[in-house]
C-alpha cells in the first residue's frame, strides 16, 4: 500500500508539473491571475532548479510557506508605508525601525528556510533556486513590458 501511495504522489507530481510548464509557453492574453503567476513560477523554478519529484514533494511545501511569511512581512511594511502617507503626527524614528525589523524578519526567515533546504537540495540546487528566482522576476518584467 505505501508503495502504491508513492507511485501515486509520483504521478500527481509529474502531473503537475507538466500542467504547470505548459502555462510557461501557453501566456494568457491580457493581466494573468495570481494562479498563473505562480504556476508559472513554480514551472520555472522546477526546471532552471532541476527538481526531481522527491525533491519537490518535500520542497515546495517549504518554498510556499516562506513565501507567505515573506508576503506578511511585505503586508506590513505597506501598511507603514501607508501611515506615513496619511499621518502628519507620525513618528518616523517608530516607522523607521518597524521598516528596518520588517527587513531583518525576511533575512531571518531566509536564512532559517536555506537550513531546511540544505536538508533537502544539494547546494548546488540552493544555488540554482537563488538564480532561478531572480531570473523568473527578470522574465515576469520582460513579459510586462511587452503587454
């Protein structure tokens, strides 16, 4: 029976992942929805990091809970961002050192997800990830300025 389960989580993964390559090379006309942007995020990533199914089952669960934390601490620094904009009795040593916090959080969450990557990727594929992420922003700039 696991090694059924195996086999079946093998094929979702491959399932998955060929879906999410051809919404790599099939854009959608217009503003594309979070979901295409992160299918094809994750697409790019799996390919350019060289992901086996193994490696992405234990992965991708880590990668998308960092990204929330990252996104929450990105929610709050607009949130000061926008106090400073609509208060005149701010306090801007206060908003300052929030900004400053909220940065040393996401260096502090990135650091504590690339311990649990080493778990998981060699460092080689860590290193690919760091190119890979940056390089899918560089793609996503492309395709925006072409629109």
């Amino acid at each position: 029976k696991k090694k059924e389960e195996k086999i079946m989580k093998r094929s979702l993964t491959f399932i998955v992942l060929a879906l999410s390559l051809t919404s790599v090379f099939a854009l959608p006309k217009g503003k594309p929805s979070m979901e295409d942007i992160k299918a094809r995020k994750i697409a790019y990533i799996t390919e350019k990091v060289q992901l086996t199914p193994e490696e992405a089952q234990k992965f991708w669960p880590l990668y998308n809970e960092l990204q929330q934390k990252i996104a929450a601490q990105h929610k709050k620094r607009h949130n000061l961002e926008k106090q400073l904009n609509s208060d005149n009795t701010i306090n801007y040593e206060t908003i300052n050192d929030e900004l400053i916090q909220s940065r040393v959080e996401i260096a502090l969450l990135q650091k504590n997800y690339y311990e649990k990557y080493k778990a998981i990727l060699s460092a080689e594929k860590i290193n690919r990830l760091f190119k890979a992420e940056h390089g899918f922003k560089k793609v996503l700039l492309e395709d925006f300025n072409k629109k």
